[in-house]
C-alpha cells in the first residue's frame, strides 16, 4: 500500500485519499457546525450524517476569503481524517497538499507547522491546483492536445473566489492568472436571498442551501430561452422543482420531492432527445390529475409552505449566471468569460491557439 496522502485542502470541501488510488477515500465539508439542540461541535464526515439535523446550526470554517485564518481549527479537521477517515500514520507516511495560488508565506509556515510538528509527518509536497489538474489530464489522455502541447487552461472554481490558470509543461504561468472574487459561498448566498425573498426565510440555512445549490443549479446554455421556458406554467416549465426542507421529526435532512424533476431540461440541450421530453410533455397532460398535489404543480399553484416545502424555477440558472455577470451582485469585476479571455491574452500569442481549444 502507498504511503503517500494526498490531500485537495478546499476552503469549502476536502477531498483525502492515498495516492495510487483511483477515487478519493472520503469528500467532507472543511467546516465544524453545531446543532440548535447539542452543545457538540461536529465535523467533517460528521456533518453529513443522516441522523443529525443541521437546521440553523451554527458553522466554524478555517478558511476565509479563500485563505487559512484558523490554523488551530485546520490541524483538529485534519486529525479527524486521518484518524476516523483514512485510518493512516502520518509519522509514517508522506503528504502531497494542495495550496491556493498565491499563497502568503506566513500562511504557509503555519502549513508547514502543523504538517511536521502536529503530525510529524516524514515529507512534504505543496502545489497549486491547475498544475495538478494538467498533469492529471496530460496522463489520463497520452496522445489527446493537452499531453501533446503540454498546454492548457485550468478554470478553478472555488469555494471563495476563482482563477482562471494558463499552465504550460506542468508549471502554472503565474504573470497570466486572473483571479475573479467569486465563488460557491457567495452564489450560496444568494440563493439564500432568492429563496428567502420568493418563498421562506432561509438566511440561517448555510448547510442546507449549499446542498440546494449543488443538486439543483446549473449553467444556461441559452439564457433567453431558458427565461421564457422559466415563465410556463405547470409541466411546460420544465425548470420547476420542489425541494423539501427537514421537520426536525421524520427526516433531519432536506430532500427533492421528486428525483427525476431537477433532470427535465436535459433534452432541452440534446435535439435527439428534446422530441422525446415533447411527446412526454403531452402524455403527462393525459394523465388522470386525481392527486391533488400533482394538480396544484400543473397548474402553477402556490407551494403550501405549511408542508415544509418551497419551490425553485429559473433560480437554477440564475444563481450560477452571476459568474458570468458579477455587476448583478455588485461587484465591479468582469465576468468569467471576460476572465478567461484576460487570462489568455497574457501569455505568449503562440500559446493562444491550444488555450482557446476547447
């Protein structure tokens, strides 16, 4: 077996495994919270447990603004992995960690603290993510451009912020980055505030509306379109989908009232298969509308807030639009896309054609 821990050190989520493995061994929130009715501070794997209920818990996180601030709180989250998760010795094993770009050294001599000091572990390898994402791709596709060129663009979308990243033979081109001030916690956020403004308060609701975010938003691919389909009533809106919050009693965890829901627009992007969802459409018109509750979605009813439930329409893609149009949320930054390009035409104008690959 590999002595080797490799571990992707997100502000938002961690992702652990020993190196030589295929998938990582355990994916966990970077993050401490504590339920309303315990005085126990819980973390990592802990807080996705099925039988604790994180309503309006109250959340610790070591990073903020996308850099280590709680090194203290860092080193417990870490124990807790190796320990319970990955069930290694550091003192006998090596570490490979990722870092955000531009690291601060006084951050990383905390890094460097807590790696051989708290754990002893015997060596250290630190790097930033986009390199590690091209030699990834570069192995896993020999003969494909990325492997040939040893070129490419690495777009890392983060939990505080994101950066668009030319790499070239393995080394992230740092004069070219391009960091946008925009990530994952503020798109949760603003779902937050859609979903609070429409429907019911959520603004204490961090846990729950991240897994909102990630089970039922996605990026437009035509916006005007996707905004007129948005306005439909009923099954013709085919974007709507009810999301049940936890009662604290039957379930601690919130959950989609109908799975296949969230995947109805997919042939909206698939002309072989948009016929199919069509003639689909019109089946569900023909069905017997006996179940009142099948009815009141049909019909664009309002959602009854009194059975734990709120609905989501053009929230799905508006959330992640913010990316490419930061103005929205007033922040006077250009927009990914905008970012990208930025980025690209700060290398060398040889390397343009393989960055703009797709």
């Amino acid at each position: 077996m590999s002595n080797v821990v490799v571990l992707d050190n997100g502000a938002g989520v961690i992702k652990a495994g020993i190196g030589g493995e295929r998938d990582p061994t355990a994916i966990v929130p970077n993050s401490m919270g504590r339920p309303l009715s315990s005085k126990k501070w819980l973390m990592a794997d802990q807080l996705l447990s099925p039988d604790v209920d994180l309503t309006s818990a109250t959340a610790r996180r070591p990073f903020d603004r996308g850099y280590l601030i709680n090194p203290d709180l860092q080193s417990s989250i870490w124990s807790h992995i190796f320990s319970n998760l990955l069930k290694i010795t550091p003192s006998h094993s090596s570490l490979l960690l990722t870092e955000p770009l531009f690291n601060l050294p006084s951050i990383q001599r905390s890094i460097d603290e807590i790696v051989f000091e708290d754990f002893n572990f015997k060596a250290l390898y630190v790097s930033d993510s986009p390199s590690l994402v091209h030699l990834y791709e570069a192995s896993r596709r020999p003969y494909g451009l990325v492997s040939k060129a040893q070129c490419s663009l690495v777009v890392d979308c983060g939990f505080s912020f994101t950066h668009a990243s030319p790499v070239f033979q393995n080394f992230t081109l740092n004069y070219a980055v391009k960091r946008l001030d925009l990530g994952g916690k503020a798109l949760s956020n603003y779902l937050k505030e859609l979903v609070s403004y429409r429907s019911v308060n959520l603004m204490d609701e961090s846990f729950l509306m991240d897994h909102v975010k990630e089970e039922l938003c996605f990026v437009s691919l035509d916006l005007p379109r996707d905004l007129q389909i948005a306005r439909k009533p009923g099954k013709d809106n085919l974007f709507r989908c009810t999301y049940v919050l936890p009662d604290g009693i039957t379930h601690t965890k919130g959950f989609l009232k109908d799975p296949e829901e969230p995947k109805r627009y997919l042939p909206l992007y698939d002309e072989a298969l948009q016929q199919v969802a069509e003639e689909q459409i019109d089946m569900d018109r023909l069905e017997n509308t006996d179940n009142s509750e099948d009815r009141n979605r049909r019909n664009g009813s309002k959602i009854d807030l009194t059975k734990n439930e709120f609905g989501l329409t053009n929230e799905r893609f508006l959330v992640p639009e913010m990316m490419f149009r930061p103005a929205d949320l007033g922040l006077n930054q250009a927009g990914l896309a905008e970012c990208i390009h930025r980025a690209i035409s700060s290398c060398h104008s040889h390397l343009h054609p393989v960055l703009y690959e797709r």
